[in-house]
C-alpha cells in the first residue's frame, strides 16, 4: 500500500518535496495534517517543535528529536502561524487542510481509501474463515462493496457462487432414522397424516409439534423441495434436544420467504437495459427481498446496486438540501430524553482537543430509541464534535423537478 503525494500549492515546496522523496526517506505530503483535532503538550503523542520559519526547519527538528512524524503550519494559520508539531507515538493518519506540511520518515504509510479497502478484503476473508458453509458468501461480498464499482475501485474477485447452509452441512445426516422419526414433505405430505414415511406431513410447523411427543424429537424433510414458513418458526428451551435433519442422500431447505407465482414480462430490454416485470398483485403486500433460482436480485431502482444489498452509493447518489423540500423530523414521536451528564470535576478529562469530551454524558430513552439499548452519548444534552445528532432525520423528501435521474417513476 502507498501514499501518492499531492500537488503542491507553491513551487517551492513541489521542488523540495521532488528531491525529499527521491532519497527514499523522508516523505512529505502538502496539504496535510497529521496532528487535526490535537493541542499540542496536551494530547497524549502530540508535542510541541517551536516555530520555525519553513517546512524544512520543522523536519530537521523532527530529525534532531529522532521523531518519525511532524507537521508545519504556514503563515495563514493565525496563532498557529509558523508551527512545528511532532508526534512521538509514530501514528499517521493524515486529515487533507490547506496550509500544513506534514512528513513521514521511513515506509510510506497507507492513504485512508488503500487503507479502508485492505480492512474490507480482511473482513471478507475472515467472514468466509468464520462461517465456511456460507461458501463464496455472496451477501457479505456485496455488502462490503468489493465489486470494484466504488470511487476508490477496491475489488476482489467475484465469488463463483453463494452456498446457502443447508441441514446437511449443519448437522451430520444419520444413517439410520430413529423409528419415532417424524416425517415432512411439502410437495405431497398432510398435516393430517401420521407423520410416517408412507403418510407425511405437510409443514414443518406441525411435524415440530409432532416430534416433541415423542422419544427422539426428531424431524426428518423429505425431496429437494423448500420448506416455506408462513410465520416466525419460534424455538426456545422446551424444545431442547429437537433435530431437524434432510432425509439420507437429499437437502431440503428451509425459507422465510414466500414463493410466487409470476410470469416475467420484458418492460426494457433494449440496448444495455435488462428490466423485466411481473404482477405480484394479491401475492405480497411489500418485496423487501427477491430471490431468482436461488440467487439474490436486484429490484428496480436507482442507482442499481448489484446483488440486491440495499447499501448506500455514497454521497454520488445523495439530494443536496437545496434540490428538495424536507418534511420536518418528528422530534416528539418517542417522547422527551432524560439527560445525563457527569459534572464531578474529579471526573473532567483536561486533555482534549479544543476542550471537548470533558465530560460524560448520556441520554436515555426519547429520541435515543433509535438505538439499542436506548443510551447513547450522541444523543446527550450538549455532544460535542458537531453534527452528532444522527436520530434527527427528516420524514420525508420532495425532490425537485429534475433532481432524480430517469424520474418519474411509477
């Protein structure tokens, strides 16, 4: 991983700069400031250099001080002006500012983008690690954006396919069937048969209430077929001891979803388009998912999202406050917040940037429900960090004519 220097503002420093990193040592980026939101001699790994006169004044201090990292106000940065601050933890991660040089001695340290996107490969290499049946774990793939379609084109290779977990990879399937085994088969079962291999039940539902009764507690689903819920499947501790298994030889799957009956109808597919449609009417009531042949899909929508993972696209995708009327938030709707906040100077942390975080502090209940459990410090009577109030989104949006590609829609 790299960081690419960035343009100079002055051409005195794009010349020094080009003679810095051609001798593979120090590294000094424009623009940068890898001491934001600290006070110097008061944020831990944070010191104060003095005031020097260039740049390079501070690097040589930073190099008497045997310091692997510094950054230099210029003389547009008021009481700031002139500033040479160190940092002796060796941390370095880079807020973009005008007016500061800051510089890395040694291996150059990775952008926050190269950075971001080597921790999203890891977490889907850990996902994978950590639950193998998921096989190429298509959703996590898609949730983490590594199709490559992101502004900084962080890509790993498709995942060939998307192994749901089936009984059989979760439990191991016996040989031999207990003889009070409790049979379920969806495509020709009755829930008023017996449960037998010859007379098997229809829903899982039943053939659970079924095997509870009897010595094995065990429930054995006959064909390939899926097994669809038609409600919440609910287990708790009465049910301890109870195994669902395929019967030998077969994977039967178990779906929350719904199966529909449609008939796919081109609406447009010319060009590159590939839309298609079909009547779900007196079906469903809402498509919070859909599933083609086993593989997630993608609704109609804009921007399209592939695999279907309703994510956000970034700010490329956003409405402006100014392109459209916002209904305000209801501020009442979960009722007043209880306000916490620890006042016991013993208590006051003295050494934050710009004397925020000083104290602790807490809401509870009202406007913090938006999060569980209902507390939060970013719901608190005076957070600070500005913008801290995330819970107080508007209802609802009008866009302006124009504002929403390919709009109306209906």
């Amino acid at each position: 991983m790299k960081v690419f220097l960035q343009a100079a503002t002055a051409a005195t420093v794009a010349a020094a700069v080009a003679g810095v990193t051609a001798n593979n040592t120090w590294n000094i980026y424009p623009n940068q400031n890898a001491v934001y939101n600290t006070v110097a001699n008061k944020t831990p790994g944070v010191i104060d250099g003095g005031k020097t006169d260039t740049w390079q004044d501070c690097q040589a201090v930073a190099e008497k001080a045997s310091l692997s990292v510094f950054t230099w106000h210029d003389e547009n940065q008021g009481q700031f002006a002139h500033d040479c601050w160190l940092r002796n933890d060796g941390q370095y991660a880079p807020t973009p500012q005008e007016g500061h040089v800051s510089g890395v001695f040694g291996p150059t340290p990775p952008s926050e983008a190269e950075f971001d996107c080597a921790m999203r490969k890891f977490a889907y290499e850990y996902g994978r690690e950590l639950i193998p049946r998921a096989g190429g774990f298509d959703s996590l793939y898609w949730a983490l954006n590594l199709s490559g379609t992101d502004t900084d084109k962080c890509q790993v290779p498709p995942p060939t396919h998307d192994t749901a977990p089936t009984s059989s990879s979760l439990f191991p399937t016996p040989a031999h069937l207990p003889v009070d085994a409790v049979f379920v088969n969806a495509a020709s079962g009755a829930d008023e048969g017996v449960g037998s291999v010859e007379d098997p039940l229809r829903s899982l539902e039943v053939g659970i209430a079924r095997a509870m009764s009897t010595q094995s507690r065990t429930v054995v689903l006959r064909d390939e077929g899926v097994f669809y819920l038609s409600s919440q499947l609910v287990l708790t501790s009465q049910h301890s001891g109870l195994t669902i298994t395929s019967y030998p030889g077969e994977n039967a799957v178990v779906s929350g979803g719904k199966q529909l009956s449609v008939n796919w109808t081109s609406y447009d597919t010319t060009g590159t388009n590939n839309i298609w449609v079909a009547d779900v009417a007196g079906q469903v009531d809402t498509v919070p998912g859909l599933q083609i042949d086993g593989a997630r899909a993608t609704r109609a929508r804009y921007p399209n999202l592939p695999g279907g993972i309703e994510v956000s696209c970034g700010y490329g995708c956003m409405i402006s406050g100014s392109d459209a009327s916002w209904t305000p938030p209801d501020l009442n709707k979960f009722g007043p917040v209880t306000y916490y906040t620890d006042s016991n100077p013993e208590h006051d942390r003295n050494d934050t940037a710009n004397e925020w975080f000083q104290h602790y502090m807490i809401g509870i209940n009202g406007l913090c429900s938006v999060y569980d459990p209902p507390v939060s410090y970013w719901c608190s009577e005076h957070p600070s960090g500005g913008g801290a109030f995330a819970f107080r989104t508007p209802s609802g949006v009008t866009p302006n004519a124009g504002v929403l590609p390919n709009a109306p829609y209906k």
